[in-house]
C-alpha cells in the first residue's frame, strides 16, 4: 500500500524525524497501529481525490502534506485522537484546471503535468510539458512508442523470414535463401538505426 509513498520519500530524501524514516516504516519501528493508520489515511485520500488517482506522485505529495503538516511529525499524546486536515481544494484543483482548459495543446493541463508537479513537490499546478501543436506531434508519438514499434518491426520481420525464407536441402537454394535473410536483416537494421537518430 505505502510502496509509491515509500519511492517518493526516497526520491525527495526528506529530512523526517528518525521514527519516520525509510528503515524505520519497512522494519517495523513504528508501533502497527500507525502503519495502518498512514494505509487508511492514503486509500482515503486516493478514495476522495477521484480522477486525480491517474497521478500517483501528487497523491503522494498530498498525503506528505497532510501526514506531517510540519517538518517533524509530532504525535500526540497517549490517549489523544490522531487527526488530519485534509483540504479538498487543494486535492482536486488539477481537475478544476482541466475542466476550465481542457487542451493541452492550447495550455491546457493534463494528468502528466499533475504528477510532474507531485513528483518535484509543487503544490500550484502548472504546465510542466508543452506538446507540439503542429505535425510535429508525429514525433511526440514516434519517440514516446519507439519501443514498441522497434519490437512489432522486428517480430514482423522475423515472421516473415520464417514463413517466406524457405531453406531446401539443395546448397545452391540454401545460399540464395542464407543472402535473402542477410539483406533482409541489414536493410532492417539499416532502417531501424535510421529511425532511432531521427526520433531521438
């Protein structure tokens, strides 16, 4: 449950009190009544923020802000109520901005800017990310799924080798069909070098 929470602590190497560090949430340090208390805590905010749940890393920031108000988390006294505060306008503004401005591409947020913003501890949204508004989002999309196209093209390839390449028993064909698959693999190569240097 506090996995992601645990990954933006240690990307943020916040400065807690030693009770509350890394080593001290996964050993079992704490007493178990808080590490459930910060589970329940987390799945309410995650339960109340909505569609902002499709940025993970401002739920995180969020539920930093509202577990420990205060560079070191006092807790209170035997016998005292444990509470949070847990402002819903601050929780949602990222869905108020995109239902006032919902196109990206004309300033618009989207959820990558939210959880850009969640990432690097910003509690005003904005845009982090300016998309291309021309054709050049060809290369936006070319250079966010390279990697899947890289590895449909080379499975095609392969399919298309195995079931066209034919390697009869005779030496001669054999050859002709060894040349056939030597080119067909430079030239993909070749293509896929080609394709990477443009994107990148």
């Amino acid at each position: 449950t506090m996995e992601g929470y645990l990954a933006w602590l240690e990307f943020h190497a916040w400065p807690l009190s030693p009770e509350n560090k890394l080593l001290s949430m996964m050993k079992g340090q704490r007493p178990p009544y808080q590490l459930f208390m910060d589970a329940l805590l987390l799945r309410l905010l995650e339960s109340l923020s909505e569609h902002i749940i499709h940025a993970p890393e401002y739920i995180c920031m969020t539920f930093h802000r509202v577990r420990y108000p205060t560079r070191v988390a006092v807790p209170p006294k035997e016998g005292e109520p444990w509470t949070f505060d847990i402002d819903m306008k601050a929780l949602q503004q990222g869905i108020d901005m995109m239902n006032a401005k919902p196109n990206p591409y004309h300033g618009g947020i989207n959820f990558d800017d939210i959880n850009d913003c969640g990432l690097y501890n910003r509690q005003k949204i904005s845009k982090t990310f300016k998309e291309a508004p021309s054709l050049l989002v060809i290369v936006d999309v070319l250079s966010n799924f390279s990697p899947v196209f890289t590895v449909k093209m080379w499975v095609f390839m392969a399919a298309w080798l195995t079931n066209h390449v034919v390697t009869p028993n005779t030496a001669e064909t054999s050859l002709d069909s060894w040349t056939i698959t030597k080119n067909c693999l430079t030239q993909l190569m070749t293509t896929d070098s080609i394709i990477l240097m443009v994107v990148e």
